[in-house]
C-alpha cells in the first residue's frame, strides 16, 4: 500500500502562555499543501523478519530508526493491537527541520495506512489520539483539513480559511532552527486581534496584522532569514511569513509564479511552488 503525506504551512502563529509542564499554548492555523512525501508499508509474512523494516530515501535521519515517527507510529499501534510484520519504505520530498510537519505527516498517514491493513476499524478520533501521542501537530494530519489549532497545536477546529485559486511559493534555507532558539526572544501573551478573526480578512489585508511570534528569535539570529521574507514581498507576494519555527517561508500570491523565476531568485536552496 502506497500513500503521500503532505506537507502543512502555519497561517499565523502565536504563543499564548506558558504552561506549568514547561510547554507554550499556542494559536494557530495549520493549513495543508499538496507537497508529498512517499510512504509504503507492506505486510511480511516472514518468520525471521524484524516487526517493522523502516528506510528511507532522499534525506538522511539523524538517530536510530527506533526514534523515526514513523517507526513509533507502528510501535505505539503494536502495544495495543497485533499488526503484522511489516516492510515501511519512505521516501522524502518535504524538507526536514522545515517547519512543515514533514515527519508529523509521514507518521499520522502511517497510523491511517495501518489502520487499514490491520482492519483495526479504528475511528479518526481514536487514531488523533495515537497521533497526538507521538508529536503536537501530527493529530491533524488524521482528517488533513485546515484547522485552528490551540493548546500544544493538538486541540483543533476545523475552519474556513482558504487559499485556493492562489499560487504558493515555499522557500526553506539550509538553517537549522532549534526549538530552544526559537522562543529565545518571544513573550508569550494573547494577541491584540484574534486569529481567527485576521483569518477571516481577505488575504490582501492579512500583512501587519497576521504575524509568526517565532520570527523576532529567527531574524535576530539569522538576518538572512529576514531577507527571504522580503524578497518574497518584493516578488509581488499579497502575504508572506515564516511557518512554524522554521526554517521554511512561504508567500502567497495572486498570480502565476513559474518554478523557475522563484529559483532564480532562490539559488541553490530548496524552493517549490504551486497553484492552489
């Protein structure tokens, strides 16, 4: 069985509070893109086999296989059902350390993909449960619709927010951006306006207004990062913000943006773009 997680951009984001565990409540709107990894499980009727035979192609994973989230997505159904014996074969296309949900997508479209082959039965709202056990944003995965998201990122609500019809552009540097550096410079407090209420704004009125509280730590660290941005503007972007923690950047915008033109104001990183 073969399946294609996809990626996910941040519309917006801001940190709230900090919790007594040490954690942020956050508030954003995850929003998924049609840029894919490729992700085959298949049954091994093989008594010597190991329960689960993970690789991957294109990227290289830091660590043990045993940590990769698709991995643990098998482990965390194994404890409790009995899945067969399985070959996993992931290939990536989405960029790691992105902020684009990459690994949360591969192990959420993993529990989905087992859930089938096992004949498990298991409800969306069950296998959300899983997924939030393994990391914040891979429950929204599961349903894969736009979403407001509280909380860790894992309480969500589905809305309306939408950006078909435009082109987005994706841009991601090779900048690593660590969580603990992340929030070095951000003070958590509830926004002027809410989120949802900017979401509901055409997207022409979204800039000044809808913001990513991670890019005052990023820029401060990595300027180059804050030219990204505003090169994305200069190219006739109507929104343009970092996602997630970053590294990666996205722009919308409301005309046609050939692959090449954003390469050649990108070179030698990773870009993508599509119509909406």
């Amino acid at each position: 069985m073969i399946t294609f997680p996809n990626a996910k951009i941040n519309l917006g984001l801001d940190v709230v509070s900090k919790r007594p565990d040490g954690y942020h409540n956050l508030e954003t709107i995850f929003y998924p893109i049609p840029l894919e990894d490729v992700l085959e499980i298949t049954p091994v009727d093989d008594g010597d086999a190991p329960e689960c035979d993970f690789t991957m192609y294109n990227a290289v994973f830091e660590g043990d296989d045993n940590d990769n989230l698709v991995v643990k997505a098998y482990r965390i159904l194994a404890a409790d059902y009995s899945l067969p014996k399985v070959k996993m074969s992931l290939y990536k296309n989405i960029p790691t350390g992105a902020g684009l949900g990459g690994g949360s997508a591969d192990a959420a479209f993993a529990l989905k993909m087992l859930n089938e082959i096992a004949a498990l039965g298991l409800s969306d709202e069950r296998l959300e449960e899983y997924a939030a056990r393994i990391g914040a944003d891979c429950a929204f995965f599961i349903r894969n619709t736009p979403a407001y998201a509280t909380g860790i990122g894992n309480i969500l609500t589905p809305t309306t927010c939408n950006i078909c019809g435009y082109t987005l552009a994706l841009v991601k540097p090779d900048i690593h951006i660590s969580t603990k550096e992340a929030y070095s410079l951000v003070s958590p407090a509830a926004p002027e306006t809410p989120l949802t209420d900017i979401a509901t704004l055409p997207i022409r009125e979204w800039k000044g207004r809808m913001k990513n509280d991670f890019e005052k730590s990023v820029f401060a660290a990595h300027p180059s990062m804050e030219k990204i941005k505003e090169k994305l503007y200069s190219m006739g972007a109507i929104y343009a913000s970092m996602s997630g923690s970053g590294s990666a950047f996205f722009g919308i915008f409301d005309k046609e943006l050939p692959a090449d033109e954003l390469k050649e104001q990108f070179p030698g990183i990773f870009c993508w773009s599509c119509r909406m």
